[in-house]
C-alpha cells in the first residue's frame, strides 16, 4: 500500500509539472507579452501553443508510468486479472466435468490411501505361554 501512495505522489509531482490551466497560461503569455517576448497579437496562439504542449507533455508522462507499471508488474511475475478469470473460468468448467464419487462427492477417493503396519504385539504374548510347557521326564 506504501508503494501505490508513493506512486500517487509522483505521478501527482509529474502532473503539476506537465498540466497547465488556461489561467496560468494566459498569465505567462501576458508576462511574455509586457517583457517584449511575444507581440500582442499573438498572445492567444502563444496560449494554445502552451497548452498543446503541456496536454502533449501529461500523455508522454503517462505512457512512461504506464510502461513502468507494465514492466514492474511482468517483474513480479502477477498476472492481469483477464487472464486470472479466464483460469477460474476453465477450473470451473472441469470441475464440472469430473464426476462425483459415492462417498459424498470427495476426489480424493482416486488416490491410494496409505497404511501404516501394527506390531503384532498380541502373538508374542501368545507365543510366550504356549512354549512355557513343563518338561516331562522320560
């Protein structure tokens, strides 16, 4: 969340420096046209002239971010959430396809259930108390 704040802010930054306002715009011609800069007569093409380049200079910026964004995000090995749904999408649908098992609809019955051997403790017992016959003499 840090890092999306952060990004905000410089694009925020980028933005006051590219976008220009009809206002401020007027004003730097106005100040261009009392300095000797720019003849009266075309204070109002020096205008719109600022203002292409500042709408040009906001679209360049953007498509840089975009880029990067792009770039960071192919980085981070995430995938587009277009491509996430269609995914969803097709898991569903196999899901579907798989049949149900009798034992109340679980997969799991397709694999192999391990068993663990038991000592068979009971015959030792057993095997004690029959060799424990008493000797006859002969």
């Amino acid at each position: 969340m840090a890092q999306t704040d952060l990004l905000k802010r410089y694009l925020d930054a980028g933005m006051a420096f590219t976008q220009l306002t009809q206002q401020k715009a007027e004003a730097i011609v106005k100040d261009l046209v009392k300095a000797g800069e720019v003849p009266t007569g075309e204070a109002s093409r020096r205008v719109e002239e600022l203002l292409e380049r500042s709408r040009q200079n906001a679209e360049g910026l953007l498509e840089i971010v975009r880029g990067e964004v792009r770039s960071q995000v192919g980085k981070l090995g995430l995938v587009p959430k277009k491509e996430l749904d269609a995914v969803k999408r097709e898991l569903a649908a196999l899901k579907a396809k798989q049949p149900a098992t009798a034992a109340g609809g679980s997969t799991r019955a397709a694999t192999p259930k391990k068993t663990t051997a038991k000592k068979p403790t009971v015959k030792k017992a057993a095997a004690k108390t029959t060799t424990a016959a008493p000797k006859t003499a002969e």
